[in-house]
C-alpha cells in the first residue's frame, strides 16, 4: 500500500535553468562594485599623478625616500634626497607627490 502512494506522488517542477545563474551573477556584480572598480579608479589615479610630474616636485618614494625631482625622463626619475646627494628612481616607484615647502620642514 505505502508504495502506490510513492509512485502516485506529484513530480516536484522543473527549476528555471536561468535560476540557476542568478547567484554568479550577483557574486560577479558584488566583486565588481566592491574589487574591480576601486582597484580600476586607484590605479587611474596613479598614473595621472605619475604623468603630471614635473621638475623641483617634491615626493615620496613606495620605499620611503623623500626628495626633490631634479631631472625626469619617461622612464625614470632622478630624486636629490640631500644637498648633493641624487639617486635615480623608476616613475613607478614614485607614489605621492607632496606639498611644496615638505622638505623644509622635516
């Protein structure tokens, strides 16, 4: 008798194969709002701060040094950390660009 009633039971529907898609899809919109997009503007930013730099800018390096730009090329960017004292850095590895008057006060 109880197996009548199993065979007689209702087939549970079909799932809407779209369904199935919705949670990669917000997964995908979250990790573009919250990941891609912030990285994307930051690093926008960055090079626009690396393209507008200019002779007697005063700096920091990703490393630390603090100095005036006495000479810039495309490449490479030649940083006087002291009174006489030049070492040659990538652009890259510029990350701020500092108010005129920093290296006074320090």
């Amino acid at each position: 008798m109880l197996i009548s009633f199993a065979h007689a039971a209702d087939t549970p529907p079909q799932q809407d194969p779209f369904m199935s898609f919705v949670p990669l899809i917000v997964i995908f919109v979250l990790f573009w709002f919250l990941i891609i997009r912030p990285q994307m503007k930051r690093t926008k930013e960055s090079k626009k701060m690396q393209d507008g730099l200019q002779k007697g800018d005063e700096v920091i390096t990703a490393s630390g040094q603090i100095g005036r730009i006495t000479k810039i090329s495309d490449a490479y960017a030649t940083l006087e950390i002291a009174d006489g004292v030049t070492c040659i850095f990538q652009r890259g590895a510029i990350q701020s660009v500092l108010p005129k008057g920093t290296l006074k006060d320090l």
